[in-house]
C-alpha cells in the first residue's frame, strides 16, 4: 500500500524577525511498503530536508505516518492533498 499526505503552512516570523514572510512551508509524508520518508522545506524551493524510517510492517508505517500528519495538523498545517 502506498500513501501520500502534502501539508502546507504559511511560514512563522519567529523571534527577532527571523521568518520568511509570505512564504509557505511545505511537510510531505510517504508511507512505500514498510518505509516512511518524510520531506520538509519552503514550497518555492526544489531543494528540501529528509527523513527516511523504515518499520516491521506496512501497517507501523502506516500508522507513524498517521500520527506524523496528526502532529503536523496540531502545529497549523493544513493537507493539501492525500493520495
């Protein structure tokens, strides 16, 4: 089984000022088999940061990514799309 989440966010200005105004900040999660990889950048850059995990079962992956786009959810991303 294979899934896809794309979650987006307008970007914080943190503290001092630090923050990319006006710019979204994009969070992928990729459930392949029993590998999540998860991918999180700015949107209007190609280049991004990854993590990939590797679980006992399709079904952990799953589930870790479930709870990934929860967390996600909770820090102010909004899905765009799921596939």
């Amino acid at each position: 089984m294979n899934k896809k989440w794309c979650l987006l966010k307008a970007s914080d200005s943190g503290p001092m000022g630090r923050g990319q105004n006006g710019k979204k900040k994009v969070y992928e999660v990729t459930v392949t088999d029993s590998t999540l990889v998860c991918e999180w950048g700015m949107a209007e850059l190609a280049r991004r940061q990854s993590s990939t995990m590797v679980y006992s079962s399709n079904q952990a992956a799953y589930a870790a990514a479930i709870n990934k786009v929860y967390a996600k959810q909770d820090g102010g991303y909004e899905i765009a799309y799921a596939v």
